[in-house]
C-alpha cells in the first residue's frame, strides 16, 4: 500500500485582483487561497473531489469555523507555498491547519485553523463520515502537539524570529 502524504503542498501566485491598494493580499482574500489550495491537493493527493462528491452522493462538506493570523504580509505577484494538514477529525466533523509561505519557505505569513462539518445537501443536515473516509482520515492524520490556536502560534513564534 501507497504511504499518503500527511502534509500537503502547493504554489500559487498572488494576483492583482486579491490585492489591496497596498500591493498585499487583501485580509479575505487569504481564505480563499486557503481553501483553492486545499481543493486542488485533495484531489491530486487523495482523490477527493468535493464538488463530484456533492453532485454524485449529495454530501459535502461546509465551513464551521475559522481561526486565522496574518504573520507577514504576502505581495502582488509573489510566489507562495501553501500547506495543509488534518490535525483533527470526529466521525462528522475535520479540522485542518493551513500555511502560506514565501517561496523558499523561510517566513511563514499566516496561519489558519479551519473547521468543516459533513453535510447531508439533500436532508440539509450533519452527516457521518462513511467508513472509508474514516480510514483515510486515520491513514492522513497529522495531529498538533498542541490544544489551542493560541498554544500553535507560541509554538511557531521561535521559529518566526529570523536569525542573523
């Protein structure tokens, strides 16, 4: 059996439209690099397809919470790495920890913590994880050896003070 990556990754470009008059990704815009980022590796890494998942079983996944730090700022037309990691998960509900980077990854600019909960679309209410989702969930689980957000970014700041 194939080992799974447990932290996925992927670059992007920051675009003129995200940006503010600044030239830095505007604050929502972050989100939505977030979440194209984790659309995107679900489907080259695990095979997941949210939207054919939704459209062939009528099950999904929505947004229950976000808890987000912006670090450093990110720039019109730069590079960034985003990684992503399942940190937690109930038979109903994951959590994920997102990171954007620079392009060699030596400063972290933000850091989310997103909740999601499987949908029923079609009874319009919380659903189970089926078996296999439960598997890979358990083979792709990557935990934090921490409780809080809070706790997460104390942990990170050493590493966010860059030495001579």
């Amino acid at each position: 059996m194939t080992q799974l990556l447990k932290v996925l990754q992927s670059k992007t470009k920051i675009r003129f439209q995200d940006c503010d008059p600044f030239n830095h990704l505007n604050n929502g815009s972050y989100i939505n690099y977030f979440m194209n980022h984790r659309e995107d590796v679900l489907v080259e890494h695990y095979d997941i397809d949210i939207f054919k998942i939704a459209k062939l079983r009528g099950k999904g996944w929505v947004s229950s919470s976000n808890q987000i730090a912006y670090l450093k700022p990110a720039f019109l037309m730069e590079t960034v790495v985003l990684e992503s990691q399942l940190i937690h998960y109930t038979n109903s509900e994951l959590h994920v920890e997102m990171r954007m980077y620079n392009e060699d990854k030596s400063h972290l600019k933000a850091i989310i913590w997103c909740g999601f909960v499987h949908f029923d679309l079609l009874k319009q209410k919380r659903d189970i994880h089926t078996e296999d989702l439960m598997q890979l969930f358990e083979n792709i689980y990557n935990p934090m050896n921490v409780k809080t957000f809070e706790e997460r970014l104390n942990q990170l700041k050493p590493k966010l003070v860059k030495t001579p």
